[in-house]
C-alpha cells in the first residue's frame, strides 16, 4: 500500500494543482466584468506557481528562495503604502494589481533558485535560442505595452522554463496536463448539459460559458488531449489496444460538445489537426509514409474546397431563393448555419462585394468577414504598439481583428508582433518534426501549436486565456532540449 501511494502521489497532486490553475483560468474567460477576469486568471497564476515550487521540491532550507520571496514582498509592501495603493484607492482591483507585482516577486525566487544551482552545477546547455530569443523580445515589448498581461507572459513561461526537468519527467507532466485539462472540460461541458441547457446563443449551445468561440476553443483543447494519448500509443514499442481504444473512446465527449457549440474557426482547426495527425504522427513507418499521407491529405483539401463552392452554390440557386426561406432566421441550430451558407451563396454573385475575387469574398463570408476585418486592421500596424481601433465590416462593427497574430502586430509594435509571430512558427514546426522523429514528449506541443494556429488566425482569443496557458506550457520541450 505504501509503494502504490509513494509511486502514485506525486502524480496525483500535479493532477490535482493543474486542474486548479485550468479551471481557474476558464472560469476568468466566462466573467463579464474585466475586475473578476484578472481575479480569477490571477487565482489559477497562484496554483500553477504552487505546482512550479513542488515540482521544483523547493524546501523550507532554500534561503535563496525564501530570502527572495521576502525581500521581495517587503519591497512591494512599501511600494504600495508610499504611493497609496491600497482598498480604499483601488477597490476590489488592488488585489489583483498586488496579486501581480506578487508574481514578479516569485518569479524573481525562482531565478535566484535557477541561479544558485547554476553555480553549483553549471550552467545547462540544453537552451533552444532560436525559440527563446523571439519568445523573450515579444515578452519584453508586450510588457512594455501591456502591463496588465505582464504576469502571464513573463511569469508563467520564466517561471516554467527555469525549471530543470528530463524528458521521462517532462512526459509524465505532459501527461497529467491532459488529464487535467479534459476533466475541466468534463466537468464544464456537463454543467452546460445538465444546469445550463436552456442558455443558447444563435441556436448553439452556451451553457456555463460567457462566449460562444471561447467554449469551443475549450473544447477544442479536451479533443488534443484524447488524440495525444491516441497518438502516444502509436508510438508505443509495444501497441497496446486498450490505451488506443480508450483514446478513441475520449475524442466523443469532445466531439458532441464541438457540434453543439459550433464554432466554424474550431472545426477548421480540428480538420487540420486530424491530417497533421494523419500525416506526421502514424508511428515509427518512414519518411516514405508521410510523404505518399501528405499527398493524400492535398488531395482532401482541396476536395474540400471544391465541395464548400459546390454546394454554396447550389443552395443558392435552390434553397436561398426559395420564397419562404428567411436568411435571418437564427433560431435553432439549421437555420443559423444555413443562414451563413446563405451569405457565402449570395457574395459570389454580388457584384459589389469588398473583394474582387468570387473566392476571396466566399471565404470572407464564410468566416462572417473574418478576410475583409483583417484586410483593414493591417493599416493600423507600426512601429509603435497601440490600441486597436474597431472597423466596419458586413454589417457590423468589430472591436478586434479577430487575428491574435495581427493583433500582437498592432499592439506591440512590428517588433513585438514579429517576435511573437516568429516564436509560434518556429515552434510549431519543430514541435511537428520532432514529433515526426518520435519524440513522444513533443507529440502534445505539435497538436496544441498546430491546432491554435487556426484558432488564433479567425477567432477573438486573448492573450490571458487557457489556450495560450497551453502554448506557454507545452512550449518546455522546444526551448529546452536534451540530449539524445
């Protein structure tokens, strides 16, 4: 009994402190008012800073650790008394200003830790600059720009990669990130079904959620969980049917949820996601394989492309003009989707259209002028990081481009942007060829960055959310590398 739990323990408690820094982090995307957001972000920040020092087996006689951690908190408590920012002046917001500068704090703990033990033992060589250069400059002028995103962007990642951990290690992490993150979404998805069943937005399904995309991207992120232990079986030396089946069995929950919740941009994501898998993550059978896979999988899309024009198309000259038809019926499930089929039908045609091309303006009203938004954001990118100004596109006004690349770019500077731009494709393509390798503890990072690449390109995400949390976690082993 004492070996089970000494074997099983460790585990269990990294579990139990990720699922409450996840369930934290989507609970802040589901407040109305931005106070409660960085409330509870700043909640699931604390549990993960918890899981850093227990993994880290920070003891009581680390006084490099602790010196730091007071000295710092005295510097931040005379910080705040001289320049009077306390409940009285901030309200309800002054614990999530002290919450952050806390972070800080911490972080600057783990530093001294990371330094001390550099000088015991050397420096570490297992550094990926390449990723870790772009990554550190667009941290630096998003902090710059955006202090309120601060904590996220420098504390969560330098607090993760200053930790030294080996791949064994790392994949049992990798593990229970998965199992945390699907039972959040366990949990979440049947509140939504049992509690909050009658909340719909435009015929789809809202549930415990505040926002349609978030959900699905949510939900999105459950259905990588499942195909990461499918994929981690594969690459078993020895394939085991129980583990792989019961992989299968965990991408339903997720599915049923991602029809229910609808969201075009997740769907887009998921398919492409299913061919990365297709093509790259088939086991140990060659390059050969992957090669005649990728072929086959050009084939899908563009049979997919011509399907999307086809059948838009023929509605239009069917269903769309019928007498009866009302394009903006949005009450159930059909006649919302039909209703964009509808608009994608009608640009073709429309000769007046933004776009001069008939594809262009499909796609663009397909995507509810995802194409045309992006089209005018980027006149708002410079040098210098500012606030984005809202445009008018197909009748209606949007407060974001809808694009976090093109955000990042508009908010923090060409510099800042390009940074971020560069960290996440160099990224996603080494976490897609080290997974091809067989490098099981990449396999997650190449699923997740892959997947949020067409999930940040259409959607409204931020920066402080739990899909971003994942691009900061599973990140570790890109930028910090091991010897073969």
């Amino acid at each position: 009994m004492k070996e089970t739990i000494e074997k099983y323990y460790p585990f269990t408690e990294i579990v139990i402190l990720l699922f409450l820094t996840i369930y934290n982090m989507i609970l802040s995307t589901e407040q109305r008012y931005g106070v409660l957001q960085e409330q509870y972000f700043c909640r699931g920040e604390l549990w993960f800073f918890v899981l850093i020092f227990v993994l880290r087996k920070v003891s009581w006689k680390r006084f490099e650790v602790w010196g730091t951690v007071v000295a710092g908190t005295a510097i931040l408590a005379v910080n705040l008394y001289y320049n009077d920012i306390n409940t009285v002046t901030y309200g309800i917001y002054f614990w999530v200003y002290a919450g952050k500068k806390f972070f800080l704090v911490l972080t600057a703990a783990l530093l001294a830790e990371a330094v001390f033990r550099w000088i015991r033992q050397g420096v570490s060589k297992g550094w990926n600059f390449f990723l870790l250069v772009p990554f550190l400059l667009f941290a630096a002028f998003a902090g710059y720009y955006d202090r309120t995103n601060l904590s996220v962007i420098l504390a969560i990642a330098l607090a993760l990669l200053l930790a030294d951990f080996d791949r064994e290690q790392w994949v049992r992490i990798t593990d229970a990130f998965a199992i945390s993150y699907y039972l959040v979404f366990v949990w979440m998805f049947t509140l939504s079904l049992v509690k909050y069943s009658d909340n719909v937005q435009y015929g789809r399904l809202l549930g415990a959620f505040a926002n349609v995309e978030s959900a699905a991207s949510f939900c999105g992120g459950a259905l990588l969980c499942a195909l990461y232990f499918f994929v981690k079986g594969l690459y078993a030396e020895e394939r085991k049917a129980g583990p792989i089946l019961g992989a299968l069995a965990m991408t339903i929950y997720p599915f049923v949820a991602l029809v229910l919740f609808s969201e075009r941009s997740v769907f887009v994501a998921v398919f492409f996601v299913l061919l990365e898998v297709f093509v790259f993550m088939h086991g140990r059978k060659g390059r050969k394989t992957t090669i005649i896979r990728a072929v086959v999988s050009v084939g899908i899309m563009a049979l997919a492309v011509v399907i999307l024009v086809a059948s838009s198309v023929y509605l239009y000259h069917t269903v769309v003009t019928a007498p009866d038809f009302d394009p903006w019926d949005d009450s159930h499930f059909y006649s919302y989707h039909l209703n964009r089929i509808f608009f994608a039908a009608k640009t073709v045609m429309d000769s007046d259209a933004y776009f001069r091309s008939p594809v262009l303006n499909l796609l663009n009203a397909f995507s509810s002028a995802r194409l045309e938004i992006a089209a005018k954001s980027l006149q708002q990118i410079g040098w210098v990081g500012h606030s984005y100004q809202e445009v008018f596109a197909l009748n209606y006004t949007a407060t974001t481009p809808h694009n976090l690349f093109l955000l990042a770019l508009i908010n923090f500077g060409i510099v800042g942007g390009a940074g971020f731009i560069i960290w996440f494709v160099l990224s996603m393509v080494k976490s897609i060829k080290d997974s091809a390798r067989g490098h099981v503890e990449s396999v997650f990072a190449a699923l997740w960055f892959f997947f949020c690449f067409f999930v940040l390109l259409f959607t409204a995400s931020k920066f402080a959310s739990p899909i971003f949390f994942g691009l900061l976690f599973l990140q570790y082993p890109l930028v910090r590398k091991w010897e073969e």
